[in-house]
C-alpha cells in the first residue's frame, strides 16, 4: 500500500533517507485512476524505492515548485538529490512508468 504523502516536514525528511519515488495525483483525475490497478504491481518490482503518494490538490505550491503541472506524474529522489522525473499530463502505462523507474539506475 503506497504512503500517502502528509505534510511538507514529511517530504523533507523522506527524501532524504534513501531512494524515493513520488506520485503526484489527485482523486477527480481519470488517468490517475487509470494506473491504480497496477501500481501495487509496480511497487512490488521496485522494491528499493519507497513510494509516496502526493495529492496534487492539498501540496499545490509544492507541485508548482517542482513544476509539475500535469498528473499523474512521478518524480524520483536518491538522499535528497532528483534523479529523474516522469512528468506530462498524459495517460500512462505500466510499461511506461517501469521503464521510467529502470531507466533511473
């Protein structure tokens, strides 16, 4: 089950600690809903990432401070430094979003 993303204290901490991956997301968003029958799935192969999951609606100065304007859309950590990003307002897929993550080695 994918954390679900609280407050900004909490972003600053885990992005920290290791290899993380955020999911900017919003529960009206229909390509949003589109990838949660597999992101479990995801989450699962990648096991050396933590997933977070970032409503777009509550951290709405952080998605324009990481410019994210699209959903759903990822964005990856390693201690705090980005190490890639997966950012468009297109519909994905699981093969899309796990050559994302593959390619982020």
């Amino acid at each position: 089950m994918m954390k679900k993303l609280e407050s900004m204290e909490q972003l600053q901490a885990v992005k920290t600690e290791g290899k993380v991956i955020f999911l900017f997301s919003a529960d009206w968003c229909p390509d949003c809903r589109f990838i949660d029958p597999f992101m479990p799935e995801v989450e699962g192969k990648y096991k050396e990432f933590t997933f977070y999951y970032v409503d777009r609606d509550k951290f709405i100065d952080l998605c324009i401070e990481m410019d994210v304007f699209g959903i759903p859309s990822f964005v990856a950590f390693d201690h705090g430094k980005e190490i890639g990003r997966f950012v468009n307002k297109d519909r994905k897929t699981q093969e899309q979003i796990e050559a994302f993550i593959e390619g982020l080695q």
